[in-house]
C-alpha cells in the first residue's frame, strides 16, 4: 500500500494528537476543570493538520483517483468522506465553545466538552480504522501500477487546501508538544516518496 503510505503515517500522527485528547479528558475527570492552552492547541491541530492538509489530499488526490478507476469509498466507509467530515467539524465546533468556561470549571460546559470531544474520538478511529482496514488495501487491488505510483507522488507533494505554504510541519510541532505535554509517545511521519 505504498501508494497510501503518506496518509498512513499522518494517521499515527493523528492518533498522537487524540491520544493526547484522551489524556486531556482523564485530567478534566480528576481536576474537573479543563486546561485551556492545551486544548485549544489540539483544536488547533484539528482543524489544521487534520481537516486542511489529511482530508484536502484525500479529497484532491484520492478520490477523484478512485472515481476515475470506477473504485467506490462508500463500499468501505459506510458514507461519504465529506459527511465523515462533516459529522467531525461539528464535534470540534461543540469543543471549541466550551473550552473558556469549562477552563473556568463550569460542570456542564466540560461535561460538554468531554461527550463532544469522546465522540471525535471514536469517529476519527472508526474512520481511519476503515480505511486502512477496506479502503486502501483496495486502492492496491484496484489501480494499476503506473496510477499508483502517481498517487504516491501526488499524495507526498500535496499540500493541503493549496493556501500559501504547506504549514504541516508547523502542525507536526505543535502534535509533539502536546505528546510531550501529556506524556503521549511521539510519531514520526516516514516512508514518504522523498524519504526513499
């Protein structure tokens, strides 16, 4: 699946950020509060690395591949990756407005926060989950070798929603910080068409 490599190891590098997440949330259960710079950076992660430069390359590269080789993801997904996509902003949306007066200790806003940001959680696993488990390992049955190999590259040299300069190692930074904040082991994104 070396087509797919890229999007594999942003996903490790997505799962640091939700294991940190989940870290986050067992703090607000002893503290009951909820730390609001951390928070905010992994909301910042999120929507940055996640939604702007992970789901813009499936989006851009990805899919319209698939389309054009008559490949459904809707086979493995279950639903479409922009409804998936959907469903995730408005989890972060939930989160995002609770995060001052939860800090502040207001039971029903971290209560708020916690369900919403459980919820993303769970999403974001299943999600991943099926596509390496169905999605990709059918992109490796279904293209040939010479679309494969122009994925590769296509996926490697993306660079998100094409807005002024790629900022993912900006988001790789922040991702570590907050491993190294809440004592989450780090990933590191290899085996891309540069690194070999």
């Amino acid at each position: 699946m070396k087509s797919t490599s890229i999007l594999v190891n942003e996903h490790r590098l997505i799962e640091q950020v939700l294991n940190c997440l989940e870290t986050m949330l067992e703090r607000c259960a002893l503290q009951g509060s909820l730390e609001s710079a951390p928070a905010r950076d992994a909301i910042v992660f999120l929507r940055g690395f996640t939604e702007r430069c992970h789901c813009a390359k499936e989006e851009t590269e990805l899919l319209p591949t698939m389309r054009a080789m008559g490949v459904s993801p809707e086979r493995c997904l279950g639903c479409s990756m922009l409804q998936r996509r959907e469903e995730g902003r408005l989890h972060m949306d939930a989160m995002e407005a609770a995060i001052e007066p939860a800090s502040g200790g207001d039971f029903t806003a971290l209560k708020k926060f916690t369900e919403h940001a459980q919820a993303y959680i769970e999403l974001l696993l299943e999600y991943i989950a099926k596509q390496e488990d169905c999605l990709f390992p059918m992109i490796a049955q279904s293209l040939p070798a010479t679309e494969k190999a122009r994925l590769e590259v296509a996926l490697d040299t993306a660079c998100g929603d094409g807005e002024g300069e790629c900022a993912c190692n900006t988001y790789v930074d922040l991702a570590n910080r907050l491993a190294d904040y809440f004592d989450v082991p780090r990933r590191v994104i290899t085996g891309t068409a540069t690194d070999s």
